[in-house]
C-alpha cells in the first residue's frame, strides 16, 4: 500500500479535460506505446470520456492502467494529484504504483485500494460526522467479534446460538445493503431477526464510543459524507479529474457509488475488469456494475484486450470452454502466441488423502525435472480441504507456504502490542483496552474487568478513564486494584508517543511491559516464534518509518489496520502455494493444481441453488484455472471425510464442461477411452494386464480392474484386499506382478 500522506490535500484550479501539449508527446512518452499491441495501445492513448477496459485474464491490464497513468502524465500535461487508481488489494496497489514510478517522477498520485483511499479521506473528513474523531481506530475481524461477543453477553443471549461471527457477517450484509432486519408480513418478527437487531444497534453504539470504524464503515462513512455535504464531494471531484478502478467487476453497490462520485465533476472515468473473473458476490460484489456500463455511460469507448500473455493455449482453450456455459458475460476471444503446450491432467483419486498424495506425487516429479517449488500452486474452494495437503506435501519433504492461515496480525503477541499502540492513539478504543488490561499479567480477571465496564457504562466514558479513576478502582480488592493501578500509570506513561515514530513508540511499549520476558514466562511451545514475531513487527515498524517518515504511528497502524491475506504471500522463497482459489486471483504460478473437482465443493454447496450461484463458481474455476502459465491438473476424490464420515463424491459439473481433446487423465464414465487413448506404458512390466495379481508397498496385494492412459497419466485401477478400489499412476506406484 503506498504510504498514507499525512499533509494537506493539494487544491487545484484545473478544470475541464486535460491538454496535451502542442508540439505532440516527447519521444520519451511516444516510448511508452512501443511494446503495446494496438488495443493496449488504444486504450492508453484514450483520455476524454468514459473508457471501459475489457480485460481479458493475462491480457496484461496491469501494463495498460499503468501506461495510462504514465501517459496522462508525460503526454497530457496531467499533474499526479489530479489522477485516482484504485484497485482491490494492497499487493496489486504496490505493484501498480512500483511500475508507474519506473516509468514517471511523481509526487502526490492516490494509487490504493478502496478501503485505503477512504480512510484517507476520513482522516481528513470525519470530523464532520458527530462522534467520530480523526483518531479512529479500524476494526479487523477479529476485534469486531470481541465487541459482538460482549455485546451478545452484556444482552443476555446464548453465544453459541448467536456466535459473533454469524453475526458480524449479518451486520455487513444489513450495512451494504442500508438495510436492518424488518418486521414480518404479519408485523412480527423472528428471534433471529430480533436479536439481530438489537445487537446491530448496541453494536453502533459501541462502535461510536470507541471511536472505530469497521471494514464497511471505510467505505460507508465517506459515502455519508459525500451525501450529507456535497461540498466535500465536490472538493474530491473537482481534484480528481481522471479517476480508473481496476477490477471494476469486484465493485459492490456502495463503491460503485463512491466511483461515481470522485467522476462527477470530470466524466474522465475508466474501468477495468472482466466479467468473467467476477468472483465475490457472497460480498456484495454486483457483476451488474460492468456488464451495465455502457447503459451507466451512453458515450463510453469500449476496449477489448484479447491476447493473452499467461497460459498455453490448451489452458486458454480448456478455460474457455468452462466460462462459455455462463450466460452473464460480455463475450470475448481470448488467444495466444505460446503454442498449445500440455494438455490437461485430470487426475481421480480414492479419498482425500490419495489426492493430496497423488498432487505431491505430481510435484515431485514436476521438481525432478527442473521446476521449482515456488513455480507450483494448489487451489482449494474451502479451507478445511487445507489439512491433507499440508499432511501429504509434509510426508514427501516438499516446502510450501499456506496463503490466508493465520495471518500474522492476528497472532496473539501482535495483537497484544498493536492493541498497545491503538490505546495510545485512541483512548476510547474499549476493545484494546480489555485486551491489555491484564498483559502482562497484573492479576486483573474477568469480573474485575466487569466491574470496571459497568462504572465506565454508567458515566458513558471510556474503560481506559475507568482504568485511571480512583473512583472506579475502589470497586476493585487486593491484587486486581493495583494491577488496574500499574495499568493507568502505564498508560500516562506511554501516552507521549502518539505523536511518536512507529518504532520508537512500538519499542517503547515493548520496553516499558518488559513484552520479551512475559513471553518468556508463557509455557508455550511457540515462544521462539513469537519472539521473532515480535522482532518482525518491529522491523516492520522501522521499514514504515523510513518509507513514510511523515506519517508516525498513526499512519503505520492505519497500514497494518488494511492488510489483506493476499499481502502475507511471499513470492520469492521456494515454497509450493497452498491457498483457496479466491486468494488466488490476481496471481499466476507455471504449474497449478485445483483439487476438489467435485459436486458440492466446486460448485459450492451453498451454490447450486440458484443459476447466478452457479455462474459465480463457474467464474471461480475459470479464475483458477487461468492462473496456469504452463501445466494445468484439476482433481477430484471419489470419497472425502466430512463432518464426521466419509462420503461418496460425485464429479463436479465443472469436469464436463471442458473440451474433450484438451484432457488426459479419467474424465466422466464412458468417455474415458477417448480421453485417454490406448493403454500405454513403455517401462511397465509386460505382465501388467487387467486380471493381473499385483503387490503395492503400501496397499499389499490387489487385482488390476482397468489400465488406461499413457506416458505419466498411464495408471491402474486396482481392487485391493484390504483397501478396496484404487486409482494409481504407474509413474510412482511401483506394482509388481505375483501372478494371474
């Protein structure tokens, strides 16, 4: 994410659409067309008006939207702070403004993500809204479900019923859509709906005493400025004379909005993004924002980018065949200069066990034949999928890294200090305050704690001024009165470095707690790592610090506030990925697996309901899919452990869909000889024949069922005495005949 700019918006007397100089574009910006081809080209060079980008996946958009900017800059006169770029995750952000800077010298250009250019705004804005204070602290996951689940305690109700995160998930929803849980036809109304409502309203209240704002809140708190004074709207329209959303398809109702406001002074907007890569409808993303865009903007310039600079053509060719089953989208012909390359493996497996063997089977042979680790991808649609993947790349000595697992400030030592450098910024924020009231130990329980909430309650204060006052402590005895004592003299101690440098406030607090010894005094197995934790979070610091000397703590824990999963993937170690198959967008890797080809997982169960379900995980797949530059397996179990029992599993639709000349491997029952060709396997054992009596090192002694295939996706159905039906491939299953 580019470094927050803690100093006052630029004013501009600009108006009117941009004028390129009249001697032409220098050759220096003539050199930023020179490795397009004509539509990237096309699209570049367009500066008046609407512009839509139909950017197909690999057809290098990241390359346009970049030149664009570039070439409003050094051909159009265009000044940096007039220009907006906006994309999804803070990874795509950095890359995007690290290839403009190689191009251009600017300063003041807003490249970022939606959430980071609102609360950029709101930084400066927010004062305008009763009850908020520039100080806000933002709420991740994890902080919003401890407010919900005091707030579900402090109500009465049964926390395993109504388990904070379900309801922060119907908080979101009912956010989004401007919406809270309405009475019946009939006037009345559910419990669920009565709860609901309830704790969204102590939920509001809350959120406004701490002085905090959610995810949603970034974005719907700056929509209510905008409305509410459309003076302040009209200070950003007028300022961003050229607005672009990458991946406009991902947009939900609420940034759609805001992207319409920053253009309206102007009409300088473009929008970048493909239907078919529209994966994030179950949060709120409405894939009727870019398939309606020429209806939104009548005069709009559409742009198609076609050629793909990613994957062989047999991916392309297998990913399309999927996509084109899906009826909302905007058609294109995506093609490739890179030759066909390999086709693509479908590999069936027993269980989910021998799928995560057979995918390490694969990568191993993939690693003795020169990839890297780190050149080698598996996707998965749900998280549990995750665990006998690890076990099997773990058993055959293969490195890899988990995407989207624990993320690193959700770890229990960060979360500690962080919480520390919120309180020093923002007293009001009660959910860091409980969090270190006792850290490090200061025998300060759970009822203490209590009683100290309730006294704040009453005056309708903070519980760190319920921490400091001599009044509420004499509600306290013994050990926890002068914990909560220790506690207030820490946090008057600390309270200067607000105004501090990340580092030296992060040092200062770590100090101050003695934080390394209290770690030292856990009887964790994992004290190492959290030391060097620790250690990462301060290097971390040190780095803000030197990239953005400006901006001090608050800017550093507004940064960590908006890191996403995707911002934790280390490109540059050499690892096999394990990550869900939303995680992977944006990302390409030579070699990719997608396993849990299968009905209810991919599509979802939650999915196939409904066509508009369907489509989305259609779309999904075709995301992965397209991620593979060289080599493409999707896999599939014929029976998977699942809450509590193992069952039977049946081909995912998905399967069916691809063009039967692109695949080798088991495809669906009576094509498989057509897909697979002729049984052959040079360095078999000639005896190796349906009928045959074989021995496997692992499974014992079996009769072969079914051969098929050839080369590495030569394999053999073996009906074993004590495992029962197995699919092997030849390749690594070492069979040796015993008999007929």
């Amino acid at each position: 994410m580019p470094p927050i700019d803690w100093t006052d918006i630029v004013s501009t007397d600009a108006a009117g659409a941009a004028n390129r100089p009249a001697e032409g574009p220098s050759e220096q910006a003539r050199e930023l067309l020179a490795d397009l081809n004509p539509p990237q080209s096309e699209a570049v060079q367009h500066v008046e008006g609407p512009l839509l980008i139909l950017a197909g996946a690999g057809s290098g958009k990241t390359r346009v939207i970049t030149r664009r900017v570039a070439w409003l800059l050094s051909a159009c006169g265009v000044r940096p702070h007039e220009i907006l770029a906006i994309t999804f995750t803070n990874k795509a952000a950095r890359e995007m403004r690290e290839r403009v800077e190689k191009l251009v010298t600017f300063r003041g250009l807003w490249i970022s993500t939606f959430h980071s250019t609102c609360a950029r705004i709101l930084r400066r804005e927010i004062g305008v809204l009763s009850g908020w204070s520039r100080d806000f602290t933002i709420y991740d996951t994890h902080d919003k479900n401890q407010l919900l689940k005091k707030i579900v305690s402090d109500l009465g109700y049964d926390l395993t019923r109504f388990r904070p995160a379900m309801l922060g998930g119907w908080i979101s929803e009912w956010k989004n859509d401007a919406a809270v849980p309405a009475a019946d036809e009939d006037g009345g109304m559910s419990m669920e709906h009565e709860v609901g409502q309830r704790v969204f309203r102590s939920y509001e209240e809350a959120m406004r005493r701490n002085n905090a704002l959610d995810f949603d809140d970034l974005l719907l708190k700056t929509q209510e400025i905008f409305r509410s004074h459309p003076g302040v709207k009209d200070s950003y329209a007028s300022r961003f004379r050229f607005v672009m959303v990458d991946e406009y398809q991902d947009t939900n109702r609420v940034q759609y909005g805001l992207t319409r406001a920053f253009a309206s002074a102007h009409g300088n907007f473009a929008a970048c993004g493909d239907p078919d890569q529209s994966i994030y409808a179950w949060r709120g993303a409405d894939v009727r924002n870019i398939l309606d865009f020429e209806a939104d903007f009548a005069n709009a310039k559409v742009i198609k980018l076609e050629q793909n600079y990613r994957s062989v053509g047999n991916v392309l060719k297998a990913a399309q065949g999927v996509i084109a089953h899906n009826a909302s989208r905007k058609e294109k012909d995506l093609w490739t200069d890179r030759g066909d390359g390999e086709k693509i493996g479908v590999l069936v497996c027993a269980d989910e066990n021998d799928e995560g063997d057979e995918i390490a089977r694969q990568i191993r042979a993939l690693l003795a034949h020169g990839k890297r680790a780190d050149e080698c991808a598996v996707f998965y649609r749900v998280n549990f999928m995750q665990r006998a993947l690890e076990r099997a790349l773990r058993l055959a000595g293969i490195p890899y890294q988990v995407v989207g697992g624990l993320e690193f400030y959700a770890r229990r030592e960060i979360k500690d200090l962080v919480s520390y450098l919120h309180l020093l910024v923002n007293p009001a924020d009660d959910v860091a305050c409980a969090r270190v009231l006792n850290v490090p130990q200061r025998g300060v329980g759970e009822k203490s704690v209590e009683k100290l909430y309730a006294w704040a309650e009453e005056r309708g204060v903070p519980l760190s001024v319920a921490a400091k006052s001599e009044e509420a402590r004499a509600r306290l005895r013994g050990r926890a009165k002068k914990g909560v004592e220790a506690f207030a003299g820490l946090l008057e101690l600390l309270s200067p470095y607000a105004e501090a440098s990340a580092a030296e406030a992060l040092d200062r607090v770590i100090d101050e707690t003695e934080y390394y010894a209290y770690l030292g005094q856990l009887s964790d197995a994992d004290q190492v790592a959290r030391d060097e934790n620790v250690d990462e979070l301060r290097a971390h610091a040190e780095t803000y610090d030197r990239d953005s000397p400006e901006a001090k703590l608050r800017g550093f824990l507004q940064d960590i506030a908006l890191v996403s999963d995707i911002d934790t993937f280390e490109e540059e170690v050499e690892r096999v990925t394990l990550m869900t198959l939303h995680s992977a967008k944006g990302l390409e890797f030579p070699v990719v697996f997608i396993a849990g080809m299968e009905e209810e997982l991919l599509p979802h169960a939650r999915s196939i309901e409904s066509d508009a379900g369907i489509e989305e995980e259609r779309r999904l797949v075709y995301v992965g899919m397209t991620r593979a530059k060289e080599r493409l397996f999707l896999t599939r179990a014929e029976w998977r452990f699942h809450f509590g029992e193992s069952i039977p599993r049946i081909a995912s639709r998905f399967l069916e869909e691809l063009p039967v000349d692109l695949v080798e491997g088991v495809a669906s029952e009576g094509e498989e000889e057509q897909v697979l060709g002729v049984f052959d396997a040079p360095e078999a054992d000639p005896g190796l024949v349906v009928g045959a009596r074989v021995e496997h090192d692992h499974f014992g002694t079996g009769k072969v069922e079914r051969l098929s295939g050839s080369g590495i996706n030569a394999r053999a159905s073996v009906r074993f005495t004590r495992h029962g039906t197995k699919e092997l491939l030849l390749t690594y299953a070492k069979l040796r005949v015993i008999g007929q």
